[in-house]
C-alpha cells in the first residue's frame, strides 16, 4: 500500500474543498472496496478523508412522502429500517442479497453506489485493463468472460456494475445529491449517474472531481409487489451472474431493472411496455441489443428465465 | 505435555515469520508497505477489550494489523486480508466487522472486542463453550472469527435485522438453521465445521437448527 496522510471532515462543504484542493485526494467512509484496492495498489490516495463524523447518518421522510437516505446510512441500517421495510422492501432485498453480515454493517449508501468493478483483469494488476490504466486494452475481451456485461459494453470494457442495492436504486428512480468543492449542491437522478464504459471506462459516474455524496432520495413510495432475485454461483455472498428486481401493480404493469449484465444497473423503460406479455417479450425488449461473448451468451437465457420466476412469484402475490 | 508441544509449535512459526520479514519486507512489515513511500505516522487511542491504548501508527495499518503486530492480540486471525473469509471478525462499536478492511486510524477513540475480550480458557464466553462441545471446528483458524460473527449475530436478530432468507421481512426473524447459514456466510471454514458450527449457535440461542 502506498503511504497517505489523513484528516477527519467535520462538514460536507469542508470535506469536497479538501478533496479539490489536494491531487490524489480520497473520501473514506466504510472503506471495504476502496482499502480492498488500496492494498493492491489499484487505487493510490495521497490523502485520505475520512467523511465518517460527517452527519449524513440520518433516514429523513420527506414532505412529499419519500425518503431522503443520508450517504453513511450502513447497508444493515437501510435494510432494517422500518419504513424501507414496509414501504420500499425491493431496496431491503436488493441490500440484504448484497455481501456478508460484516461488510453490511460498514458499507455506506454512498460507497455501494461507487463500488468499482471486480473484473478479474480490473484486480490483477499484471493484465491490461483500460479501467485502471487508461489506453493498455482490455484483458476480459477475448479472455475468460463469464462475468462480464452482455449489453451496453464496448471495445475498451466489458467489465460489470456489482452492486445490488444500485439495481433497486434505479428500479425506485433515485436521486443522488451531492456537493462540489465549490460549495453548490446538485441532484443526479440514478439513471444518469452510472455511466456505460464506451472509451473512457475509467470514469464511472458523473461525479466530478472532489465531488461528495450527501445523500440518495427516494420518491415516494410506489407500492405493487416488490422482488429482488439474485442468481449466483454459491447460495450466499457471491456477486450476481444475473440479478432481476421487479416492481409490479395489480394490473401487470411495472418496472424491472437488471444487475449482472451491464456497466451499470441496466432498465430500458420502454421494454416495461412488455411485461404484461410475459417474461420473454420482457427479456427480449431489455436485451435487444446484447452482445454477450461466447463465455457469457448464457446470461441473456438466464434473464429471461429468471424474468420468469420472479414473474410467477409477483402472480402469486398478486391473486 | 500438551503444553510444550503448543510453545514448540508457536517458536517455530514465530521463527518462519521473522526470517520471511527480513528477507522479503524489513521495514514497516505489518503497515503493508510497498517500499515507495515514506510513512505518515497518527496517534490511535482504541479501547480494546475494555482497556485503553494508546499508539502510534503508520496511517496504512489497519485495525487488524494494529491488533494483532502492535497490542499482541493474536487471537484475531489474517486469512484473506480482503474481506473475503471472515477470519479477522471483530466487533467494533458493537457491530461485527472485518478488521483487515478497515483503518486503526479510523477507530480512533472507537472500542474494539476480540475474542480474548469474549471470554478466557477458565471463563469462557457461553458462544466458546458451545463451540468446544459442538466440536464447531477443526483447525481452529477460522473460530475466533467465526465465534465474534456468531455473537452478533444472535444480537442483528435479537435487534430484528432480517437477512436474505427471511421470508416476511415485516416480521421479526427467527433463530433457524438457514437464517444463521445465511448469516454466518461471511466467516468461511475451509475445514468444513459448517453444520457443527450452526449446531453451536442454535444452542447458544436457545433453539434447535
């Protein structure tokens, strides 16, 4: 690992003008990905700010109904919380499918959302890979890629988005609020804050330098039977193959987002015109454009059968 | 007997560690340096097991290599050192956690329990006893990792935080033996004691799993 100074933020504002003003900056909340990478020297901070004292803990609800989640509200704590129980169980099962017990409990709203990739070639740091050095290629294509995105990759990545609470996230249409180093807050709506690789995978997000999460809202509750489905290759903590989550109202009609498949959560809000259809016309309208590898080609099957079953499922509560 | 055969076993690990770290990383070992870098040092005051220290750190070591290199508590294990086997479980500010994923630094002023604070040989925490009668291990690497998961484990559910196999997430979960499957993932045993070990902790809880 290579050295780093450190310093605790007391506000948000101090926090994002710190990160600006030193080159090579970091925010460190739970740390489990970024100290993960540090320790392997894919991530190099020559500062460390710790935003942890920062009062972003809190799980307001809104005027409007919804729910503002503050950016250091623990994954435990946003899945046991009452109110996402009751009214948002997708993003309570989206959360609780996600990681073991440990990291649950120190992983922030904020940080699930900045997960980088975990792309074999992405972590060995022997192999090409233009997410973590710009312009040497990348390893995954033509290399072992059943992991990999089967839609929205490109020619320089083909690397995939592991998070599943973002999935939820994008299914819920959440907005991510931020502050930048110059002190002026802005609100970024899910569907625009993870971006697909195209040449330059190595910037993930519209966040811009120095930028800092503050908190993610929720509109208000939009009821319907809610499922998160994950397939993996073990029962339990292990990242998604292909993950479903689905919000459907009594008269089929919904929305459904994919984790697994993309660079990010992948939902085409025009193919939710299908699901009534069924899981094929669904499945087929999402991955229209699929371009799996042959390592991967069974994720688009898997979609649609997972698709499926979450379906079946959703029926069953329904009637 | 036992006894010096233990002490022989420990000097000659002892031995192999320290001819590795001369050879391979003579400087800063347990701060995980890459020899490019000067180190920046913090003071830490952590409240381990009850008992206040005070030390001086490089900010890179983490709260793992801060307990086991600096306050000698070598009963917290390194496996992965990446937050993939569960072995360096500790509890922090009454939640579990993985040591090696974590900063001393930023446990500064925090209170920290490892299993030397659970309970000693003459008076051992109920979890340990049900471990040792349950024969919930077998290398014995991974159980004092899996024992701190074990402990707050029984607390998420006591505090109704449910878990990916609680069917009905409005109700409070059940001790069960797919919940502390389900929840105990996160602690790996590559000996295999997975069924001896929920046997432990169903006991521990007062049910049958």
């Amino acid at each position: 690992m290579k050295s780093f100074s450190y310093e605790r933020a007391k506000t948000p504002a101090d926090a994002a003008a710190a990160a600006a003003r030193i080159k090579g900056a970091r925010f460190i909340a739970g740390g489990t990905n970024l100290l993960d990478l540090m320790k392997l020297e894919i991530e190099t901070p020559v500062h460390l700010i710790d935003v942890n004292g920062l009062a972003l803990d809190k799980i307001e609800v809104l005027p409007d109904g919804g729910l503002r989640i503050g950016a250091l509200v623990r994954n435990t704590d946003l899945a046991a919380a009452e109110r996402v129980r009751r009214e948002y169980p997708l993003l309570s099962r989206a959360l609780l499918a996600g990681a073991s017990g440990q990291l649950r409990n120190k992983a922030t709203t904020a940080g699930n959302l900045l997960q980088r990739t975990r792309c074999v070639y992405f972590y060995d740091t022997n192999m090409a890979c233009n997410k973590r050095a710009p312009g040497s290629g990348c390893s995954a294509i033509g290399g072992i890629s059943r992991q990999h995105a089967v839609i929205g990759g490109s020619d320089a990545c083909i690397a995939t988005h592991p998070s599943d609470m973002a999935v939820a996230m994008r299914a819920l249409d959440a907005t991510v609020e931020t502050v930048r180093s110059n002190g002026v807050e802005r609100k970024i709506p899910i569907a625009k804050f993870h971006r697909l690789p195209g040449d330059s995978p190595h910037i993930e997000t519209d966040l811009q330098p120095g930028e800092l999460i503050t908190a993610v809202k929720l509109p208000k509750p939009v009821g319907g039977t809610q499922l998160y489905y994950k397939v993996r290759d073990r029962a339990s903590y292990a990242f998604a193959l292909v993950s479903v989550a689905l919000i459907q109202q009594k008269d089929g009609t919904g929305r459904v987002a994919l984790g697994g498949v993309a660079h990010k959560p992948w939902r085409v809000e025009s193919a939710e015109r299908a699901l009534p259809r069924g899981s094929k016309a669904t499945a087929d309208a999402l991955l229209a454009d699929a371009k799996p590898t042959p390592d991967n080609a069974f994720k688009v099957k898997l979609v649609e059968r997972t698709l499926a079953a979450v379906l079946a499922h959703s029926k069953e509560m329904r009637t | 007997m036992q006894d010096s055969e233990d002490i022989n076993r420990r000097e000659l690990l002892i031995a192999g560690a320290v001819t590795a770290a001369a050879t391979a990383l003579p400087l800063a070992s347990n701060a995980q340096d890459s020899g490019t870098s000067a180190p920046v040092i913090a003071k830490v005051t952590l409240e381990v097991n009850g008992k206040s220290a005070s030390l001086a750190l490089d900010t890179r070591t983490t709260l793992l290599d801060a307990l086991r290199d600096h306050l000698h508590l070598n009963g917290t294990k390194k496996g992965c050192d990446h937050g993939q086997c569960g072995a360096c479980t500790v509890i922090a500010d009454g939640r579990r956690i993985n040591s090696c994923l974590t900063l001393a630094v930023m446990h500064d002023g925090g209170k920290v329990t490892t299993i030397e604070g659970l309970g000693t040989p003459d008076k051992m925490h109920p979890m340990q006893t049900a471990f040792v009668k349950h024969d919930g291990f077998q290398c014995g690497y991974c159980t004092p990792g899996q024992i701190c998961s074990a402990v707050a484990v029984l607390n998420e559910i006591k505090a109704g935080i449910p878990s990916h196999v609680s069917a009905d997430l409005l109700a409070p979960p059940r001790v069960t033996n797919a919940e502390l499957r389900e929840r105990m993932s996160g602690n790996i045993c590559r000996c295999g004691a997975y069924s001896n070990i929920a046997e432990a902790i169903a006991e521990v809880a007062g049910s049958a799993a």
